[in-house]
C-alpha cells in the first residue's frame, strides 16, 4: 500500500468506500480532495482515505475509512495521524468531526466529546454538520498544543 494526496481520479473510488461504510459522501468535490489522502493498492484501488475540510480555527475531520478486509490493521490509526501532521502544518489548532460508531477509536487519540453548540460556526454551517450526519453522531474535538 501507499500513501498519497488524493486526485480528482480518485473521487469515485472514495465516494464509493464511503458509501460502502454508509459515511456521508454526497458533498464530497474534486475540490475537497486537496486535503485528502488514500491509501491504495498496487493496482490503484483506494483502500482507505481521511479528508480535512479547513475552517478559519481549524478543520473538521472526515471521511475516515477503511476497506473491509483491512480493518483492525492501523490503517485508520496511521491515516488519522497523518491528517493531524497535515492539520498542524496547515496552521490549524483544532480538529472538530462527528462519528456514530468510532467514539472509542477517537478518544484513544485524544479527542473529546463536545457539545456541537461549542464548535465556531462556521464549522456547524458545513453540509457535514448541519445536513449530512444525523444529530445523534457524537461532536469530538482535539486542540493542538503550539510552541
């Protein structure tokens, strides 16, 4: 497997394994994958991908998945780690996301339940927050400490 910057070729790839997962994936644009990274196969087949969307404190974490068949391997953890690197080298100092299943993998990485009345708003105006995920998904956060 290798990681790499997702491109526009990818798309439907990652549209795909999102909806496979039943993860949000309907406003997923070409232009959103300028802070995507994927992991893929010898053959060019995503098997995993975690998106950044840059708000003006820092960016709202999505679209972490991982293929069937590659769970349980620390992919996700491996990916999650990269997009905080690429979070803090993009001058971020908060990730925000929201999940309905992987609570406990986030809190192992130190991200914390908020309400989602805490998080800026122009994070709660995002199609992830006030469309596509259902008010029962858990608001997480994870603050990044600057030197």
């Amino acid at each position: 497997m290798r990681i790499c910057h997702a491109q526009a070729t990818d798309l439907a790839q990652i549209k795909a394994l999102l909806e496979a997962n039943h993860l949000p994936s309907a406003d997923i644009t070409e232009q959103h994958l300028e802070r995507f990274l994927i992991l893929h196969d010898v053959d060019g087949t995503v098997m995993a991908s975690v998106g950044l969307e840059r708000f003006s404190e820092g960016a709202l974490l999505r679209s972490l998945v991982v293929a069937e068949g590659f769970q349980n391997a620390g992919l996700g953890r491996f990916l999650t780690d990269r997009a905080e690197q690429m979070a803090i080298d993009d001058g971020c100092v908060q990730l925000w996301l929201l999940t309905t299943t992987a609570q406990g993998f986030f809190l192992k990485r130190g991200y914390h339940a908020i309400e989602r009345s805490s998080v800026p708003e122009d994070v709660r105006r995002s199609q992830e927050f006030s469309q596509l995920c259902p008010a029962s998904a858990v608001c997480m956060t994870k603050q990044f400490h600057t030197s």
